[in-house]
C-alpha cells in the first residue's frame, strides 16, 4: 500500500469521515460511495481544501439536487 493514498468507502460508514480528512495533510484521497459518506459540512471542507487531492467517486441519488424527474 501505498502511504500516499487514503482510500475510504461504505466499509468505512460509522468512522467519522470528515474528522479523517481534516487531520489528513499531502495525501490523494479516493472517496468511493460519497454520496453516503460525505455530510455537508465535509463536501465543503472539500471543495475549499488546498493540502490535499481527491478522487470523489459516487452516484447520482434522487435525493441529490441534481436529480430532476423526467415528464412522462
């Protein structure tokens, strides 16, 4: 393994996601199942984050703001 890369995904559900990347410094943090892992609060530390990098894999739940109902 590399000590570079941080990998998180549903396996790590009960540990607290957001206190794991705020102590986490100059690594490559692949996120897989973000869309269940990562609250509001962590996709904005994210966003604003500069002392790491991220690979954010996740899907695109109706719940999602993005999600818009097609007409029949």
């Amino acid at each position: 393994m590399n000590p570079d890369i941080v990998c998180l995904n549903y396996l790590d559900y009960q540990k607290n996601i957001g206190n794991m990347i705020r102590n986490t410094e100059k690594k490559l943090i692949v996120i897989n199942n973000a869309d269940i892992l990562l609250d509001d609060d962590t996709r904005k530390y994210i966003a604003l984050d500069d002392k790491n990098q991220y690979l954010i894999i996740g899907r695109n739940s109706k719940e999602s703001v993005c999600y818009e109902r097609e007409s029949v």
